[in-house]
C-alpha cells in the first residue's frame, strides 16, 4: 500500500486535480490510498466566515463561491454538496447567535473544506475511470483527543484504523480521506492544526502500515533553502529523519512539523514530490538518510520571534532557578524554541507572544525581564554538522560580510543543527550569504 498525500495547491482547481488523477492512475498496482487538503484558499475563507459570524454576520458567500467554480469546473454535480452547504450555513447562523467562535466550533468549520474537497475529486476520479469514494478519516478509525485546533490521534488507533479500513474500503476503490480532522470517541470534531494535512496522512500511513508515504506539494521535494529567498537553492535528494524534523520545525516550509513523527516510529519512508514536476525525484526522507559528504543539508528560518530575556544575579548557585523560570512558562502554555544561558541570564525564543503579560509579570520577581520582537531564528541543519571543524567559522562570517548581527548561538544536543538569531529584517541578506558559503 502506497499512501499519497496532496496538499491545498495540488487540488485547487479541476486543472491540479487532472494532475492527481494521472499520478494516481501511474501508481495503482500498489494500492493507492489519497490523503486530501481542500482546495487551496478554502480553510481560510472558512475560518474568515467564522470570525466574520462571531460579530453578528453570518456569510458563507466567499467559502460557497469558490467552492461552487471547482464543482462547475470540474464537472460536478451543481447540488451534490448542498448537504455540506446548509450544514456551514446552519453553523455560522450559530456562532452569529452566541456571538462566539470557540475553539470547538472553529475546528468543526474549518473541516468542512477537506470534507468538500473530497467529494469533489472522489466524484472526478470515478467519472474519469478511476472507481473511488470519499472517506471523512474519523470513518476509518482517525479518533482523537479532546485538544480542538491540535488534536492528535489517541494511543492505540492503529488497530482501529486497520479494522475500519479493510471494514468499509472496497478492494476495488481508490479511498479518498480527508486530512486535518478528525473526531474525539465522544464523536466532537477536531483538527490536527493549519497545513496538518501531511501528519494526518503519515498517521495513515503508520496506521495501515504502508510502505512508503508520498507527500505530493509545489515544489521539488525539500530545498537547501527557501527558492523565495535563495536563487541557488536546489533539490536535497536523501535526507534523514532527525534532519528533516530539524528542519520542519525550524519553517523549513515544506512539511508540517509534526509530520515524521508516525513515519519515525514505523521506519516508513517519506517521499516529497511535486504535483506540477511529477517526474522530478524530489526528497527521500528515511531513518538513515543518504550517505553524502554535504557539510550541511539545508538553511532554515523562522521569523516573527520574540526574544524573553531574564537578568539576575540571584541565578549564581541557586539550584532550581531554572525550574523556576519554566514552571512559570509550562504553567502559562508558554511553548519555547531556543534557549541560551550565561551565570547571569536566560534567553528564551517563542513563537507566539499574545500571551506572555502574565508570564512576565510572574518572572519579574526572579530578576530583570525584557521582551524583544521581530527576531529570526535561522537554522543550519545536517547530520554532519558535528563532524564540522570550521563551520561555525563558516557560518558566521557569511554573515558578518553581509553585515549581520548574531545572537543566541545554540548547537543542538543531537549536534545536527546550529541555530543563532537574527533581526527578521536581515533575512534577505543572511540566508543568500549563507547558502552561497555552505552550497557553492
Ligand atoms: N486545509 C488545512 C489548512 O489549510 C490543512 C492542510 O492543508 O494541510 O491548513
Ligand atoms: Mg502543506
């Protein structure tokens, strides 16, 4: 069994789906199974209408629009998801009423465009020759916890998937599942979080015990570094577990972060490949990786950082400081990134600072706290990265001859990345310098 997962751009329209439909049809003896994300565009129109509802007017018109032109296009009946149609509508007018866009009932709308885009291309694939039929995952066994905008599938589900799948798959059926949702056993609808797409399709491929998970997307597989921002960046052909989580959780762009987990813990190869370049070999993603000589694999980045620092002369030989400073984070849900510590300060990175006045204001008592913003953790990512002599040297004056400040310097524990900060505005600088130093 070969499990093929296609992202928002690979279905957005009747023309991207025709592509699915071929890649699909060159690999049917072995027993393809589809992941699907709604058509591109569509989870933000929903999510949109919630917000708009949560102030008193409920509008599907822009979810309902274009929605309606892939139908069209594709050659869909005009009223075959009008069931879907009056369920969003119902929704919005709810959330109007109460005025309210919970968690809860964000992750039941925004589901709806995977749910959509199933039918859609289950129905095209049948008419164009291929028997198919669309599966909501929570049908198959995809069974969550209660954790709404993050689920993740409970301990256990891969018996169930198993005993769903052979129970309502027909041998002769191409399935067409949903991605990014599912429901808790009380029968709530979740999401696995934006663009989860991918880890939902790795969950399957564990869950079945496929032998290999193709993630078809939009570009060649995973670059050396982001081609928006870096000309030269090309294909890396092997790359490892531990490096491509590195770098899926350091904006490495193309997979969400959380996407290898499943495939790690069942040693299932992970293939990236492009929808519009089906012939490119793209990215293979295995325990062991390729055995090439590359200093480095790839150059990550995450911008938008905020920078937590705290000063204090009480940390010198005071056992527990740390577990402090972190039980104050842990209990605020405060989730970090990087950290770097001296004698007398900590430094901590984290993604999200809507909610850290109370965290600071709790802090405060342990020392000197400032917040800096619009920081950019870049990553440089590569299983050889610890047999470097040199590279730091490398590293940092690529940057220094572009005139780039560094700070936070980290190497990870596993020693396949080192991290550093930089000002977000400095990214079009950094990153070409680098790639130009560690790739040419
Ligand atoms: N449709 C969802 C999103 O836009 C999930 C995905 O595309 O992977 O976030
Ligand atoms: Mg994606």
């Amino acid at each position: 069994m070969l499990v093929l997962k296609f992202g928002g751009t690979s279905v957005k329209d009747e023309k991207q789906i025709h592509k699915v439909l071929e890649i699909t049809k060159g690999r049917l003896k072995r027993r393809p199974v589809l992941v699907c994300s709604a058509h591109k565009g569509i989870t933000d129109k929903l999510i949109q209408a919630g917000h708009k509802a949560a102030t008193g007017e409920p509008d599907a018109g822009p979810v309902f629009e274009q929605q309606r032109a892939v139908l069209k296009a594709s050659g869909c009946d005009h009223d075959m998801l009008d069931p879907f149609f009056r369920e969003i509508e119902d929704l919005l007018r709810g959330i109007s009423l109460v005025r309210e866009a919970s968690k809860r009932s964000m992750d039941y709308l925004s589901g709806f465009g995977e749910r959509m885009s199933c039918r859609v291309i289950a129905d095209y694939f049948t008419r164009h020759g291929l028997k198919s039929e669309a599966f909501d995952a929570w049908d198959l066994g995809y069974v969550t916890d209660e954790n709404f905008g993050s689920a993740r599938p409970l301990q256990g589900y891969e018996l169930k998937m198993q005993t769903e799948f052979n129970r309502r798959v027909g041998a002769d059926v191409i399935p067409i599942i949903t991605g990014f949702i599912g429901k808790t056993s009380a029968g709530e609808h979740t999401t696995v979080g934006r663009n989860g797409s991918d880890y939902t399709a790795t969950c399957f491929a564990a869950g079945l015990g496929a032998e290999e998970c193709e993630i078809w997307t939009d570009t060649d597989g995973v670059m050396t570094a982001d081609p928006s921002v870096v000309k030269e960046a090309h294909t890396i052909p092997f790359m490892s577990f531990a490096e491509a989580s590195e770098l899926a959780y350091y904006g490495g762009r193309v997979l969400h972060p959380s996407t290898l987990i499943p495939a790690i813990k069942r040693k299932i190869p992970v293939r990236v490949l492009n929808t519009n370049r089906p012939e490119h070999p793209g990215t293979v993603i295995t325990e062991t990786g390729g055995d090439n000589n590359m200093p480095v694999t790839s150059i990550a980045y995450k911008e938008g950082q905020s920078v937590i620092t705290i000063e204090s002369t009480a940390m010198l030989g005071q056992p527990g400081f740390l577990g402090r400073v972190f039980g104050v984070l842990g209990r605020e849900g405060i989730d970090i990134d990087m950290i770097t510590t001296s004698e007398i300060s900590v430094s901590m990175t984290v993604t999200d600072a809507s909610n850290l006045n109370t965290a600071v204001k709790e802090l405060e008592q342990y020392g000197r706290v400032t917040v800096v913003t619009d920081k950019t953790i870049v990553c440089v990512v590569g299983k050889n990265v610890k047999h470097q002599k040199g590279l730091a040297a490398k590293v940092f004056s690529a940057l220094a001859e572009v005139d780039v400040n560094v700070e936070m310097i980290s190497q990870g524990a596993n020693k396949i990345n080192l991290s550093f900060l930089v000002d977000d505005a400095d990214i079009a600088r950094a990153i070409p310098s680098l790639h130009r130093r560690l790739f040419s």
